[in-house]
C-alpha cells in the first residue's frame, strides 16, 4: 500500500494490515509450502540486520541516540495515546489502550450482546494499570451503550512488599478505584503462576467469562535472545487459566512472541484448537522494532531493534475441541505465522537502515500524516470520542503520594542497580540530591478522623477482604518493595547491606511475653524492639485500646532500644501506626530511639463504634492465618504517608550521614 505518488521511502503496509488467520471455522488455514522453507532462514536474516544497526549505532559518537530518535520518527503511533486524549475524549489512554482499542474495532465480535438478565463478563489477566480495562470501557459505552457489563482483573499486586519493584507496574489508580474486582490470589502477590485449581474454582464461583484478555510479559532486555524461552512459562500459564475460565462459546486476547521453538508452537496448537477462529494481530501502535538488542559492536547497550509482541484473538471457545486436538494439524499454519511477521520485521528494520539520515522531513510529514489518518480510522475515533453513556469506571480519585516516588522509567533506572559498587554510587548520589532539597519537618500531629474515614471499623468482614482494607498474603524476611521509601534508596540498600532494612514493626529483640507483661496505664513506654509477631502487635492495640476507653492512659512511647535504625517499611507498620492515630488526638513522629510519641487519648463516646470487635477480629485472623499485611484503608495510608515519609527521611539521614557515605569507596 503506497502513501502517495511521490515514492515516500517509507510503506504503510509495513505498519498497518499486520495480520495472520490461523483458524477460520474450526479449519487450520492452507499452508503455502513455498514460504515454509524460510522458516530457518528467517531468524538469521533478522540476526544479520541487527549486526547492520549496530554498525550504523557504532560509526558515530551519538549513534545510538540518532538511530533511537529516527525510529521514533518513522513509527509516529507513539503519539497515539496523547491523540486520543486531545482530541477524542480518552482519558487514561497508553499504547496498551490504543493496541486494545484497535484489537477490538478490528474484531467487535470479541464483545457479544448479552440480555439484560447476564451481563458482559470479562476477566483480564497481567492487566496492571488496567488500560485493557478502560479501552473496553469506552468501546462498551460507544457501540453497546445498553449493555451490562460485569469485569473483574488481576496483576502483580503493586502493593505488595515481597515483590521486587522492577517486576511491577506500580499504577494503581484503577485498582484502588475498584478494589474489589481484582483478584491477587491466596498469597496476596498477584503472581498467576501460584493460583492453583482451587482458587481458579473460585473465581468462576458466579459465572463464567465470555471474553478473558491476557498481557502478560517479563522483562528480557538484557537478553532479549532468550524472550521466547523465557516468556513461554508464563504463556502456558496464562492459556491454562484462560482455558479454566472461559465459557462455551468465549474469547481470548493474548499477547504472544515469537513461535520458533517446537514448545511454543506445540502450545499455539493446542490452545488454538480449541476455537473456531484464530488470527494472530499486531496493532498499528505496535512498534514494529522496539526491543532492546544488544550487539558486539556495542556490547554494553542495547540498539533499537526487534518488536516481537503480537496478540493472539482467539473466538468461539469449544470445551470438547480442549480435551481433543493434534498438534500435527497445525505445525504448517503456525510455521507460516512466524515466517510471516519475522519477514514484517524485517522489512521493517530494512526501510529504517534505508532511510537513516536520507529521509527529508517533508517525507516524514506525509507519512506521520497518513499513519495518523489510518490510525482514526481503525480505531473508530470520531465515534469513540462521542460515548453514549457514562464510563462504568467512575469513582472518586483517591490520594495516591506512593506514586510520587518512583517517577518515569523507574524499571530501566532501578535496574542499573545491581551490584554493591552500583548500589554505593547509587545511594551517594541519591543523598546528595535529599540533603539540597528542603523538606519541611513534621513532627507534631493533631489526628481528627471524619466518620466516613473509619466507618471501615463497622464493615462486615467479606466487604473488608474485597475492598483490600483487610489483606492478608505471603510473608518474607526481607522486605523488597515499599510504599514507604523511595525505591532508589530501597534497592541500593538491598544491594549493598540488606542487613540495615529493618521493618519497624518486625523487631530484633523479640520476647514472647513483652506484650502481656505491660501495664497498660499511665505512661506506657513500649520498646518494639521486643514485640515477637504480628499476634502480638494486635494484642497490644487491643489492650491499649481498652486503657483509652477506661481512661487509664495518658501518653504512649514507641521506643527502639538496639542500636540499629528501623523503618516504616511495611502496610502493616503504618496501619499499626494508623490505628493508634485513631486512638489518640495527638502524634508526634520524631525517629531515633523515641520513635513516636501518642498523647490526649480520645475520649471513649469519640472513638468508632464497633472499635474492640474490630479488633478482636484482627486477633483471630492473625491466629488463623499469621500473615496479616495491612488493616487499614489505602485512603488511611495515603493520609498518613506524608508523616511516614517524613520519619523515614530522618531515620535513612541518620543511617546516611554525609560523613560515613562519603568515606565509602565504590569499588
């Protein structure tokens, strides 16, 4: 397909029209035998070009930077998402919402018209921030605007501290929005790959699913010649789950790679069985060369090279073609597959090589002009800007400063994180910039919940588990993601001396009668060092409570005797701290040895109602189940994380100081 008349270098069929049919009518499509005999070759051709982009990145002292800002020019989709968001009405737009929003207007039989009496059901797998999620949204309520929809998600949990923050998408607005519709399994992480049958059980409790979408990856930039190898684990978990959930009938989005291995098209051909139509899909907004690829002429970078991320649209389920399928039927049409994208591919990294520092802006004009154009038009644009009905997303934007922390890129900075020496120059530098700014101190608090910010004390506890107030997961004796602490210093210091993390409420000094040994009366001092478990801790707050409500207490000390410097590292330190804010009227976060003092205990008619139940129903779950994470709202938390912040600054300042830091040597 050309652009115009003029001879533009550059192609649009290398952008748009990417697509393969595997399946059509419960038929494996014909095979063309003349193309099979690429397959070998294809992969070596792609090799050779990689070696020529990196001659090209090599030859000049900037190589590298010109060729990743000429491949941003001659894919312009990377401007889609601020498109859709200007022009068209879109909010929260990203390239996973633009793929999707492609995805479903090329196949809108993937949302099927359900009566008033069963409503739409979606389930999306890896779908953290959840774009998926809003691009159906506004399809939904554009073409379908009568319709039901009920949908329900799961991703790593970006709240969870055994899991490494490189690993995570940490954009949480929709899950905080929504919590109860996300599902994070039994230990509380998200990770698909420990959900056993019988939470799978569980989760079709009430229905089957009639669309399930799945975008999982991992990240494989630092050898990205192993990414089929590594991803297919996750791939084949993902089918398995899909599979478990879907109704008769159902679909399935899924984000695939390459197909090279006899594994991986093994699994292609068992999963695709089991539908009648199969197509694989690449977006516009796909990059058709985006991953990282290194080369022996630059060995310790990576050049703009190889995008091998497709989706797989899968329709019409059929649970008797599961359980009966041969994979020998497929292998040809699978084949073909690949060798058709690997040679998209190709071209594509051939018309880049061909046009590096030959193509004038004006043809870059027309061609960013025509791709734009094609781009409306496949995505429904001018409808989808006007949506017949309310998003089923609304509601109220919470207060999320976490987020504030971690800043763009956060993954590709944290990685270079990964050594003691990286860890060292890290945290001089990180220390550096925290001592120029100023920070104002916060020490004393007045504390004055409103009734609807701890009415969560009077729920029920199914409406505690679902809306994530009560969370309970997985347990680990290292902390490695927190909402607390800037996730620089955090790493650097896992890095460097993990030993130093030390979690405020998980002590050093640990006695298991300290707790009951306590008067619970006057001034009570309390050295957390010597507090056993999380059991105790809930004792403790019940018993403080009932010094409060017998106004037998006036001030409490939260003392830390070892000479080691603790954090609030963990939901569950800041919900403890959380619940004693809600005790007394005054707080006071000064760090070192007395870490916070609490005074002008409430007055027992100003406490919630239903304050000892709740509790005393955290005693009984921290008995059954000994894992308790976080009892507190994340609304709580985001009002307490300014104060939360403020001590750890102190406390890592005092771990940090100028003198010993800088007498480090980075070796």
């Amino acid at each position: 397909m050309s652009i115009t008349a003029s001879n533009c270098p550059l192609n649009l069929s290398l952008i748009a029209n990417r697509e393969f049919r595997l399946r059509s009518k419960g038929e494996w499509s014909d095979e063309d035998s003349s193309t099979l005999l690429l397959f070998d070759s294809i992969a070596d051709e792609i090799s050779t070009l990689k070696e020529r982009i990196g001659q090209i990145c090599a030859s000049e002292c900037d190589g590298l930077r010109r060729w990743r800002l000429h491949t941003q020019e001659t894919h312009p989709l990377s401007m889609a998402p601020r498109l859709l968001k200007e022009q068209y009405n879109c909010r929260n737009t990203s390239q996973s919402y633009c793929k999707f929003l492609e995805i479903l207007a090329r196949y809108p039989q993937l949302v099927r018209n359900c009566s008033h009496q069963q409503p739409f059901r979606s389930f999306h797998l890896c779908e953290a921030p959840g774009h998926f999620i809003t691009a159906l949204d506004r399809f939904i309520c554009t073409f379908h605007s009568n319709m039901d929809w009920f949908w329900e998600a799961n991703s790593l949990n970006p709240h969870n501290e055994t899991t490494d923050t490189c690993d995570m998408i940490l954009e949480d607005e929709i899950i905080l929005g929504q919590p109860a519709r996300w599902h994070f399994g039994k230990d509380g992480t998200g990770d698909i790959r420990k959900w056993d049958n019988e939470y799978l059980t569980s989760l079709v409790s009430s229905g089957r699913y009639f669309l399930i979408t799945a975008d999982g990856s991992f990240y494989t930039q630092d050898v990205p010649s192993e990414q089929e190898l590594r991803t297919l684990p996750l791939l084949e978990i993902e089918f398995n789950i899909a599979m478990k959930l879907l109704s008769e009938g159902g679909s399935l989005v899924i984000k695939v790679y390459t197909f090279f291995m006899p594994q991986t098209r093994n699994l292609i051909i068992r999963v695709a069985s089991c539908f009648d139509e199969v197509s694989v899909f690449k977006p516009m907004s796909s990059k058709g060369g985006n991953n990282e690829v290194g080369t022996k002429y630059i060995p310790m970078l990576f050049i703009y090279g190889l995008n091998v991320q497709r989706y797989m649209i899968c329709i019409g389920y059929r649970y008797q073609k599961a359980i009966q399928w041969n994979e020998a039927d497929g292998n040809h049409a699978v084949r073909s597959c690949e060798i058709y994208f690997s040679k998209l591919q190709s071209l594509f990294m051939e018309a880049n090589i061909r046009t590096y520092n030959t193509i004038t802006k004006a043809d870059l004009g027309v061609f960013r002009d025509c791709v734009l154009r094609e781009f409306r038009k496949r995505t429904l644009a001018s409808y989808i800007a006007m949506p017949k009905r309310d998003s089923h997303l609304l509601s109220p934007l919470l207060d999320r400063p976490w987020i504030g922390m971690f800043g763009s890129n956060y993954v590709e900075n944290l990685r270079h994180i990964c050594d003691k020496r990286s860890a060292v120059q890290h945290l001089k530098d990180f220390l550096q910039l925290d001592c120029m700014k100023e920070y104002d101190i916060i020490e004393d608090i007045e504390v004055e919940f409103a009734d609807d910010e701890v009415e969560f004390i009077g729920w029920p506890l199914e409406k505690l588990i679902d809306e994530k107030v009560i969370v309970t997961g997985s347990t680990s004796d290292r902390i490695v993601h927190s909402l607390f602490v800037p996730p620089v210093l955090l790493r650097s210091l896992l890095k460097w001396k993990p030993e130093v993390l030390l979690d405020f409420c998980d002590g050093t000094n640990k006695n298991a009668q300290y707790v009951h040994s306590l008067e619970y009366s006057g001034h009570i001092i309390i050295d957390v060092c010597k507090i056993y478990s999380k059991k105790d801790w809930i004792f403790l707050l019940k018993s403080v409570l009932f010094g409060v409500m017998k106004q037998k207490i006036s001030n409490l000390s939260l003392v830390w005797s070892a000479g080691s410097t603790p954090f609030i590292l963990s939901r569950f330190s800041a919900s403890v701290l959380a619940i004693l804010c809600i005790m007394f009227f005054n707080v006071s976060f000064t760090g070192g040895s007395t870490f916070a003092t609490f005074s002008m205990p409430n007055y027992p008619e100003d406490l919630p109602s239903g304050f000892e139940l709740y509790l005393s129903l955290l005693s009984r779950i921290s008995v059954q189940t000994g894992n308790l994470c976080c009892f507190v709202p994340y609304s709580m938390l985001a009002m307490m994380h300014p104060h939360l912040l403020s001590v750890n600054r102190r406390q890592w300042r005092d771990l940090l100081s100028v003198e010993s830091i800088s007498d480090l040597e980075v070796t």
